[in-house]
C-alpha cells in the first residue's frame, strides 16, 4: 500500500543506461552519459548529508524518471540540475554542450529551488500558484518532483527543523499541484514519503489498520480475480490486465481520518483494476460485473465522459462482491491507465514496446499554458484572484529566498517599497541577480533582488514616479516628496540663524 522508490544496491550510471535502452535511441543515451560525466567532475568534491558522493542524488533522480520511462532529455536535464547552482560549472556552459532547451529546464529548476514555504497557512494557496506560474515549463516539475522524491527518501539525514519543512512542503505544495496535473504516481510517493515525518502517531496508526485488513483479506484479492476473469472470457471481452489497486498510504489516512477512523466505512479499500483495449469494451465489462454482483447505489461513476477536472478518465462502480464485501472496480483503456499514473507526464512517457503515445505530439507549451490556466482559476478556494490579475504577476526573491510578488515590469523601487517604506525611500540602488542594475529596470520572475540602502537618504526621487507600477510605491513616495515640500515651505518662513547673519 505504502509506495516507495526501490533503488538498486550500488546504483550506477549503468542502471540508468540499461533503463533508457528500453526506450531511447543511442544518441539520447550518449547524451545522457555526457551529461552524467559532466556532472560527476563537477560534483566530484561534494557529497550529501548522508555522506553519499553528491552523484548519487542526481543518479536517483534520474532513476525516479528512467523507471517512469519519462523521455531522456528530461533525464539529461535532470542529471545536471544541480550543477550550476552547486558548483564551478555555469549554465552557459551546459548551455553549449546540451543546447538552449535542456539548459532551459535547469534554469527552471534552479529558480523554484529558490522557493520555500515555511508554513505560514494563508499563504500556501498562493505559493501554490506561484510554483506553477514559475514552472513555465511542465518539464521542470517533472525534474523537481524527483529531485523531491529522492530528498525525501534521504529526509533522515537532514536536521529535525528542516525535515519538517520539507515534508511539509511536500505535503501542501508539491502533491497538490502532482494531483492537479493528474500524476498520480508523483502524487503519491511524495505525500507517503513526507507522511511519517509530518504526522507520526496517524502514520502509525494508519500502517496497523492497513496491516490488519491485508492480514484478514489474504487471498481475497484473487479469488475476486479469478472469478471476474473466467466471466469476461466467457463474454469474449479481451482485457490487457487485471489487477488489484494498491491503495497508497497518505490518502488511506485522509479517508480514514474523516469516517472517524472506521475503516468499514470506506468503500474502495478493496479496488480491482481492469485494463481493456477499447473503450466500447470497457462498457461491456462493467456490464458484466454488474451481472454477477450488486452496485452499490451512487457509487456507478463515468469519468470517461465527464473526466475529473485534472483529466482523470475511468469507469468506476462498486458492488457487493464475494462474501458481501464491497469491492471498486476501475475499467478503463491503457491510454487512460498511463495518463492516470503519468498524467501531463504522459506525454513524455514511453509505453513497454517503446513507442511513444500519441498525445506526444501535442505541443506542450500550449497544453501547459491551458493546464496552467486551469489550475490558476481552479485552485484559488482561499481567495477569488482573477486570473487576468494573477497572470500579470511576477514573483521576485530577496536573498533569502522571500516571495515579494509584484506587477509585471515592476522595478526595484516597487520591490524596495514593498519590503518597508524606509527601505523604499533611502534606497539607492539595486542588484539584481548579483549585477548592479538601474532602478528603473523592470524586473522578472524568479530575479533575486537586493537593495542598496543610503542611510543618510532623506527622500525617495521624484523621477522613480515614471518608473515605479505599483500603487504601494507611489503612493509612498508622494507623500514623502509632499511632506518635505511643505516641511521646506515652512521652514521658508523660519529665519535660520545663517541667513540672518547673511542677511546682516
Ligand atoms: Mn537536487
């Protein structure tokens, strides 16, 4: 039930080869090795809190996808998005040996590594959001969801209080968005792996109630199979796979937790999987299963016609099966079973005789950019941010790591105004990414920015109006402008004593 990666003893790049052979071509794995050589020079010195060379994290990454058969320029990028963050190696130089659109997913790596929830509740919605605007690239989640997958397997290394954060960002951030994108197999792995370490009493609990029902329902499993295969046989329906579901850990726990842990009172404990070649057959089958056991009432449900809103398509029904139990059947085509564990990953998923699906060729920006759309409209249940507003966001960084979110072509005087009014009025210039910038730059997601403050700075300059977007800043900086007018008005009336003397 529970889900974990099962890493090979002594994994090497070999593994990975023998993996991507399945499915790559030789020019897609010589690639993969060059960036794995790449990598492993300029890691060399590195090792992880486990005191494992640094290597083996980016081998497990690519493990994570190689066992999902996700497409090798993934991996490639995978292999190498550490690098220009963690070592000498720049990006640039990723850039000429792998080309614009593996160092592009990098940089897309590197700029969410650079978002962190510290657990501040009303802000988890928009830190959702704010990870897939980023994003940009659907690649790129794919990447940092493995990378999160592996850091979680190797979470016991790590100090207490960032354990915590990370499961719990796993937790809130990360497997929301997984199951939004319809992975549910990313989805699941991330919430079992991050659940121990967040709820260790229900984790507990959970496994006991788990083990005991596997315990009194040995063998029960097959005989429902056997059963089921013999009547399809003799209806001629030919099915590709029958298996039972695994129910995975973390969503056992949130569905018990809600019937008041009464395990009896949850009706798809028990699910059996039925894999068929078309869709007029999956019909047919449920028809069958229908013949032999009672539905349960309300419990018949079409989401090949009405797919669930992250894409999930299936025919489900529940019946009273052998013994009186109540059993789940899921039909559904070997399509729908790929987008189901893969979801938008599908489309760089490769089946077992090594072709690709054919929702491959739709192009993935425009799929993303609708998914991302979609997501942006429908996530929002804390607050009601339209997406036209939302869209024209951009998210900034200070350097250590705080979200500032800012309209687009803000500069950073709007940032500096933002973080305090002080900051804003005595700011004196502004680094962006490490670089010296004009305030007036306009700046762009995932920009770290730091402000040059001029403590001896008395008010903000009047030219930074033409520049600055937001009402915060502008408003900020009239009022001070204004109040030093009146400030110089008045004292225009006040004889100091120097122009007294002059004047004598
Ligand atoms: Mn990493």
């Amino acid at each position: 039930m529970s889900q974990r990666i099962d890493f090979p003893p002594q994994l090497s790049i070999n593994d990975i080869i023998q993996a991507l052979k399945k499915y790559s071509r030789p020019a897609e794995i010589e690639t993969v090795l060059l960036a794995y050589e790449m990598a492993n020079n300029a890691h060399a010195n590195q090792r992880r809190k486990s005191g494992e060379p640094y290597i083996v994290h980016l081998l497990a990454t690519a493990y994570i996808l190689v066992s999902m058969k996700i497409d090798a320029s993934i991996v490639t990028a995978a292999i190498l998005h550490d690098v220009p963050e963690d070592t000498t190696v720049t990006i640039e130089e990723i850039e000429k040996n792998f080309g614009a659109d593996v160092a592009s997913m990098i940089r897309g790596v590197t700029k969410l590594g650079k978002l962190k929830y510290r657990g501040v509740e009303r802000y988890i919605e928009n830190l959702r959001k704010m990870f897939v605007a980023m994003a940009e690239d659907v690649r790129v989640m794919i990447i940092k969801f493995a990378d999160r997958i592996h850091n979680l397997s190797t979470l016991q290394y790590l100090e207490p209080s960032k354990r915590q954060r990370v499961a719990l960002e796993s937790l809130e951030i990360y497997a929301p968005i997984a199951h939004r994108l319809g992975m549910g197999e990313f989805k699941g792995l991330l919430e079992d792996l991050a659940f121990p370490y967040m709820y260790p009493k229900e984790y507990e609990r959970t496994i006991a109630i788990r083990d005991q029902l596997a315990q009194d329902g040995e063998g029960y499993i097959d005989r429902v199979i056997e059963v089921v295969r013999k009547e399809l046989k003799e209806s001629g329906i030919n099915y590709i796979d029958l298996h039972g579901r695994k129910k995975q850990l973390y969503s056992f726990y949130q569905k018990l937790a809600k019937k008041n842990w009464e395990a009896n009172k949850i009706y798809d404990i028990i699910a059996l999987r039925v894999i068929i070649a078309d869709i007029a057959d999956c019909y047919a089958a449920l028809g069958v299963i229908h013949k032999i056991w009672k539905p349960l009432k309300g419990r018949i449900k079409d989401y090949t016609a009405q797919p669930k809103p992250n894409g999930y398509k299936s025919l489900h029904t529940t019946v009273f099966c052998l013994d009186g139990k109540a059993v789940e059947f899921q039909i559904r085509t070997k399509e729908m079973h790929y987008e189901a564990e893969f979801g938008v990953a599908a489309h760089w998923h490769y089946d077992d005789s090594g072709i690709k699906l054919p929702a491959k060729e739709i192009q993935w920006a425009k799929e993303f950019a609708q998914i991302q759309q979609d997501i942006l409209v429908n996530m929002a249940d804390l607050e009601d941010l339209k997406v036209d507003f939302f869209k024209s966001r951009i998210f900034t960084f200070t350097p250590k790591g705080d979200v500032i979110d800012l309209p687009e072509d803000a500069t950073p005087v709007d940032f500096a105004y933002h973080i305090h009014s002080e900051i804003g009025n005595k700011c004196s210039g502004a680094k962006v990414n490490d670089k010296m910038v004009s305030l007036d730059t306009a700046l762009q997601s995932g920009d770290v920015v730091e402000i040059v403050v001029d403590k001896n700075r008395k008010t903000p300059n009047g030219e930074w109006l033409k520049s600055v977007k937001t009402h915060l800043a502008k408003s900020h900086i009239k009022n001070r402008l204004r109040a030093n007018s009146l400030k110089d008005w008045f004292q225009s009336f006040i004889p100091t004593k120097k122009k007294k003397n002059t004047g004598g």
